[in-house]
C-alpha cells in the first residue's frame, strides 16, 4: 500500500466490513426495501426544483390558494336554494330521499329525522343569476367570477378521513398531500420561499371545531422537503426560523457550509434522499431569514386594501390577514398555499355560529378575489374554496322554531373554484328538492383533485411516486377531469 496514501493505510480489513455492515450494507438493504427512494429525486428541474418534463402540457395556473372550510359549511344555508323545504319544515326525511344510505352515529339514535328549512334569505348575484345565502354578500358580489359546484361529494363520513381524503386522495393516513404532490412535480417560481405553504385560522362560531394534524399538508411518503411550511400568527413565522442572539449571519453562513459539507460526504455514502432535503431544508431556512420577514410586513399594504379585506386584515391570524397573506405569497411565486379556516362543525346552534362564520370568511374571501384579479393574478391563480364534505338536510337534536343543527352529509355538498382557467359565473350540478341526493354533474373529489392538477399542467395519471413496488397517485385508481368546468 503507498506510504503517501492515508486513508488507505487507515481503512483495515477489520474496518472496511464494519463499514459496510452500516454504510454499504445498509445502503443495499434500503435500495432493496424502497429502490425508488434513490431514483425518485434525481434529475431535478435546477430552475424550480420540480420534475423535468412537467408540466406535461401548456399550464392555465401558475399556483393555488386553497381556502379550506374545516368542520364542513352547510350547504343548504349558503349556496344550495331550496326552498320547497319551507312547506317541508318538521316533516319526516322520505325514506325514498335517504335510500337506505348510511348515518352518523350521531343521529342514527334519532327516533325521527325532521327536515329543517334554512332560516336564511336567498338572493340571485351576476349575469348567470347563482343564488347566495344573505350571509355571503360579498361573496355574492365577485359572483361573474366564480364556478360554483353543487354537486361535489365524498366517500367519507366523518372529519378525519374526510380532509385526510381531500388533502390526500386517500381516507388513511400516510399519503401526500396535494400541495406536497403540486410541490414535488412542478418545484416553486421562487427558491427562497418554499413551495408550499400552510396557514391556519381559528374558529369565529362558540361551539368547540375539529382538530386539525399536521399530517394533512406532510409529505407521506415522498421526500420531507416537499411537507407544507406551517406560518405562525405570532412569534417567528416559522419556527426555529430565528437565529440566536449574537450569533451573526457570516457566522451563521459559515456554519451552513461546513454542515452542508459534513452531510454531503454522508450522502455520498449512504445515498439517503432524506440527507439531500436535510440540506436543502437548511438551505432554504437561511433565506427565507430575509424573505419571509418581508413578506410578512404588512405595513407595506395601503389603506384600501386593508379596507378590502375588512378590518379583521390588520389582526395577525385572522382569516382576513391570513388572505392577505396567500395574495402576497402568490405574489412572490409560491407554488401552493393552504388556508385552514376551523369552526365549520355545526351540529347544534347552526344559525348562531353558521351567522359568525360566514361574517369572518365572506368578506376576505371576496377580497382575495378581487386583489388578485385587480392585479392580473387571478387569471393564473386557481382559488378553491369548500370543506370536506356537506351538512344534512334533517335537524341533529332538537328542531326548535328558529334553531337547528346539520349533522355530517357526504352525498353531495358545494364548493367554489375561480381563476386559473375555471370558467367564471357558472353553477355546475343540480341537486334533488332536500339537497340530498345529486341529481346530475356529479364531481367526486378524485375528479375536484384531477382537474386542479389538470389546470396546473399536470396529468392526474403521469404524477406517480413508486413507494412499496406500487405507483402512487394523488388520485389513487380513480378521477376524470371535470371538464365542464374548464375554459
């Protein structure tokens, strides 16, 4: 062995298979395990950080601000007129209606399932006449802007797998989310914000909402880097974002570098993909040092915007500022921003909450709408708004004159799209007489889940990660592009 050869003369046979009882070998058992794991990440797009190839065709939106309703809005209060039920009120659901289909546990005690009217007025909004609750003015108001769908509906009846299934295509959990899905395949515009962003808004109502787990915007599977960044109302924005006192930002770089080299000859000789988002992850940390504490200052916003928003805009995690917020992210090039609004969970004293609900998502939800479209955003920003399933057209509990509450209804329930190459001032989906049961255009959230990907460029089919020797997809074995509701 050549005297000028140190690390020849260092590696003895005794070391060398100790090694490779942690290093080789170990490397060998995990390409055998999950072989993808060290192929699913090479060939990234240097520019966004995405897969090359994608988008697989011409894109009508650049990004999406997902507006997600937590605990279910009522339908039949907001979007979904009905207004035979007033002569039905306190009857019996027809047996007919319900079909022999499946309950909660909550109301399948009952010894009757009285039908409740909603007690809110209706009002026609646009060109196209859609009809808007009287607690969605504004809402009402951006109507020629927005596809509003009746018909969307679930395979899932109770919260967790509900939003596990709509932020994940699956009802068990593990799977990726749909923003780690649209972070992995198309990357971010910019590299020092990350692609995928979370925020999330307390509940306005007084009744006690669902939890939500951090898991609806993970990874799953799919490499860590590409988990939502969680932004926080108060204190650091992100957690552990913050360097210590003292500690200068030289001094901080060079200690980056030397970490980064120190990780890099460990993924050289280990081949983990987690070791490559580990240092991407730091990476990106450094930066959004500087970037998201000016995204954050919204001290920069003139008066009128803050008006447009309303006045809950100018409370750190308020829906409203929260909304603001997905607008200056869009702005900056985030590729996904996810808006979590709790209180929706209405099962007892539904025209009290429902009523202090709609006061603190209507107005801003206008807004957003209205800013990015004044900014010539809205034409490549694909907005969606809805929660994870509907509510029933009988009363949970008792119906009293003027008080009532929805229990959980997966039949069919409405969401609204807009931008991005959603047709504007539609309504898509009839529903029957109880909103019950659908009566045609029916949009499942596998074919909700395909079309978003379908305006971003990306084909529901080709987007897969191979995890376990089988492909995933964000859509799982099902899905069809709506196409009734694309321009």
């Amino acid at each position: 062995m050549p005297p000028d050869d140190p690390l020849g003369l260092a590696l003895t046979r005794r070391h060398f298979f100790g090694l490779t009882s942690t290093g080789i070998g170990a490397a060998a058992l995990a390409s055998l395990l999950a072989p993808d794991a060290f192929a699913a990440t090479t060939g990234i797009h240097p520019a966004t950080g995405g897969l090359p190839g994608l988008p697989h065709f011409p894109p009508t939106a650049r990004r999406v601000i997902f507006l997600h309703q937590s605990g279910a809005p009522s339908q039949i209060d907001l979007f979904d007129y009905k207004p035979k039920l007033a002569k039905l009120e306190g009857t019996e659901l027809p047996g007919s209606v319900r079909n022999g289909q499946r309950i909660t546990g909550m109301t399948s005690g009952q010894s009757s399932l009285p039908v409740a009217a909603s007690v809110f007025k209706f009002q026609q909004y646009g060109q196209a006449g859609a009809w808007f609750s009287e607690l969605l003015p504004h809402l009402g108001g951006v109507a020629d802007h927005l596809a509003i769908v009746k018909t969307v509906n679930t395979d899932a009846i109770n919260h967790d797998p509900a939003i596990t299934f709509l932020q994940s295509g699956s009802q068990q959990p593990g799977r990726p989310s749909m923003g780690a899905w649209v972070s992995y395949g198309l990357g971010s515009e910019n590299q020092e914000l990350p692609a995928f962003v979370v925020m999330i808004s307390q509940q306005s109502g007084l009744n006690t909402d669902q939890p939500l787990f951090s898991r609806l915007w993970g990874s799953g599977f799919l490499p860590s880097k590409y988990q939502g960044v969680q932004f926080r109302s108060s204190g650091d924005p992100v957690l552990y974002l913050s360097d210590p006192q003292g500690l200068g930002r030289d001094t901080r770089r060079h200690m980056l570098d030397a970490e980064a080299a120190l990780n890099q000859i460990r993924a050289e000789s280990y081949g983990d993909p987690e070791i490559e988002t580990r240092i991407a992850q730091f990476e990106m940390a450094f930066k959004m040092q500087t970037s998201v504490p000016d995204l954050m200052d919204l001290s920069k916003e003139p008066d009128h915007i803050f008006d447009l928003y309303g006045p809950d805009s100018r409370k750190p995690g308020t829906y409203a500022a929260n909304c603001l917020l997905a607008r200056r992210l869009v702005e900056r090039g985030v590729r996904f921003v996810q808006l979590y609004k709790r209180g929706w969970d209405q099962h007892n004293d539904l025209p009290r909450d429902l009523t202090l609900q709609s006061r603190s998502v209507d107005q801003p939800s206008a807004a957003l709408i209205t800013d990015l479209h004044q900014r010539g955003l809205l034409d490549d920003t694909l907005v969606i708004w809805g929660g994870e399933f509907g509510r029933t057209v009988y009363c949970q509990g008792k119906l009293t004159d003027g008080n009532y509450g929805r229990d959980h209804h997966p039949r069919c329930f409405t969401m609204w799209m807009a931008g991005g190459g959603i047709k504007s001032g539609i309504t898509l989906g009839e529903t029957d007489d109880y909103s019950y049961n659908i009566v045609s255009d029916p949009v499942h959230i596998h074919d909700l889940q395909a079309t978003i990907l379908n305006r971003l460029g990306v084909d529901h089919k080709r987007l897969t990660y191979k995890f376990q020797g089988r492909h995933y997809r964000l859509t799982d074995v099902s899905g069809e592009v709506t196409q009734k509701l694309l321009v």
